[in-house]
C-alpha cells in the first residue's frame, strides 16, 4: 500500500483518526496481541465477539444441567454454599483416593498444556486495575486476588514464575509469555490457548461483562481448593516435581478467608444492590449472568453449544453496558 505523507498523517492525527489496525488471524495471535495493555479497534471488536460467542456456549442448555450454582440468589449470601462446595470437594477427594495417579508424561503433557493459561493466572481481572474498579466496593477484593496472583510485587512468590521452575525441573524450558514465540511454540496444542484467549478478551471489560467476570471469578477461586489441589499434588510428589505451586493456592484460595471467600463475596455485594425487578437490571437477569460466568470456566463442548457460539460471535452481540 501506498505510504502516507507527514503531512496526511499529521492532519489524521488532527482529526482523531486512528489506525483501525487488523484482527488476530487465530487463537495463537490473539493471545500474543492480546498481552498488550493497549488495542486497537479490530482487536477490541475481535475480543468482543470472542466473548459473546464463548459466553452463548457457556449459556447453552444452562437451565438443564447438573450446574452447581443454585438458581436463585438467596439473601443468606453464597459463604453457606461455598462452605457446601468445599466439603463436597474433600469428600470427593477421599472416595477417589484409590485410583491410580496419571503416569508422569501424563502430569508433564498436562502441565505443559495448561501453561498458557496459567502463565497468566488472574488476567480476567487484568480490568480492575484501574483505579475506578480497584477503589470500588466490588472491584476492591478482586484487584487483592490479581495482586497475590503476582506475589504482591515479590518474584519469589510470583504464581507464573513459580510454575514456570515446576516446568523447567520437566525439562521444559518456554519463551517469554509475551513473546510471539510462546504463542507459536509447537509443543502447546491450539485448543490449549481457548480458555486463556477468553481470559484475556473478557478481563478487558469489567463493566460490560461484571456479573459473568464475578462468576467466572467464583469459578476459578473455589475450581481447585480440597480436592483438585491436593490430587495434584499427590501426583507431582510421586515424580519428584516441586508442589510448592498448588500448595500456595490450596492455602490462598481457602473458603474462609482467601480468594473464594473474597469471590462469593463480591457476588453477593453485587447481588445485594439490584433491585427485584424482572428485566435487565434486575436480580433474576444479572443472576443468570453470574451462571453464566460460573459455567464458563469449563463450558459445554457439544456441537449445538459450540454452534450457538458462532452464530453468536459472528453477531457480536453484547449483554450489559459498555467498558
């Protein structure tokens, strides 16, 4: 393409023109543009659609599942519910105590495979770092939970840097995070960037997207605490690998007073303040959202859902106000 002038650009800027810029060509591309604190308006609309479709197939068949969440919120809050939920989780732990541990290329494909999710653990809250959200009643505890994700400024307690030595000890040795070459690595499957491009695309909108941010927060927090943890770690002792990643979170995310206890109350504050009414707004609709959000950790994977995220991506539609 021809090359602009000084003058023509000059006169762009004048006019508050701005380079539009092009969409990630794939999830591999995403991710990495994705990294940036600034967009472009191709990569926001991208990221936008992204959301809308992955949020429809999070939402399909909702109403029917085995969903843990209850369907109506109670105003006795959710801390009754996660205390229900941890137990339930110990108590599962227990009953699967017998059953062999994966083999250990198992353990190694598996940590290999969620490293670009994990790299970057706590970006669906990157939105509440800014000032406005961190100060806010919500926005408060979940710009807490993104801070202890980095380890409150100290390296030695940096989650990713402290899963990137559980790798290094497996021999494997990944590029910078940012870097186009981690994005492109030929180790890491393309359905392994799915859920952290979501991640990336959702945490840029902390208002549009509040109510399912909240409960994907939900999600995430209480995702691993009891069991799944300490499965986990039962599977690195026995080849020898460092636990010290799943134990911090097993103590941080605890329901008393860690990041599930800050992430049902931030729902619940949020739930406290709607008003009855039926209708976009209100509890019963904003509720929904938050299942939504909830369920969209490990939405369904059936060709209807996934078909009714298309349609939806392709649509771009939007639930709530703008970011």
């Amino acid at each position: 393409p021809p090359v602009a002038s000084p003058t023509a650009v000059a006169a762009a800027l004048r006019a508050g023109h701005r380079d539009p810029g092009r969409a990630p060509s794939g999830v591999r591309e995403a991710y990495h543009l994705l990294m940036r604190r600034t967009d472009t308006p191709a990569l926001r609309s991208w990221a936008e659609r992204y959301v809308a479709g992955w949020l429809a197939r999070s939402g399909h068949g909702m109403d029917s599942s085995a969903m843990p969440l209850p369907g109506r919120w109670g105003r006795e809050g959710l801390r009754p519910w996660l205390q229900a939920q941890h137990d339930r989780h110990g108590a599962e732990f227990e009953e699967n105590a017998e059953v062999a541990l994966p083999s250990r290329e198992a353990v190694v494909d598996d940590t290999v495979q969620t490293a670009p999710l994990t790299l970057i653990d706590g970006s669906w809250l990157q939105g509440f770092t800014d000032y406005e959200q961190a100060s806010s009643a919500i926005g408060h505890s979940l710009f807490e939970t993104y801070w202890d994700e980095l380890g409150n400024g100290e390296p030695r307690l940096n989650h990713p840097l402290i899963y990137r030595d559980v790798l290094k000890e497996m021999g494997v040795d990944l590029p910078p995070t940012d870097s186009a070459e981690f994005a492109r690595w030929p180790g890491f499957r393309d359905e392994s960037f799915e859920l952290p491009v979501y991640w990336l695309c959702v945490g840029r909108f902390p208002r549009t997207f509040l109510p399912e941010v909240l409960g994907l927060n939900l999600a995430m927090e209480l995702s691993g605490v009891g069991g799944t943890y300490r499965r986990a770690r039962l599977a690195l002792r026995a080849y020898g690998f460092s636990t010290r990643f799943v134990d911090i979170h097993n103590t941080i995310d605890n329901v008393a007073t860690g990041h599930s206890a800050w992430a049902a109350d931030a729902v619940d504050t949020l739930m406290a303040a709607l008003p009855e009414t039926p209708g976009r707004g209100g509890r019963e609709e904003t509720w929904r959202r938050v299942r939504v959000g909830y369920r969209s950790l490990n939405p369904p994977s059936g060709v209807a859902a996934r078909l009714g995220a298309r349609l939806a991506t392709r649509r771009g539609r939007l639930t709530g106000r703008r970011a």
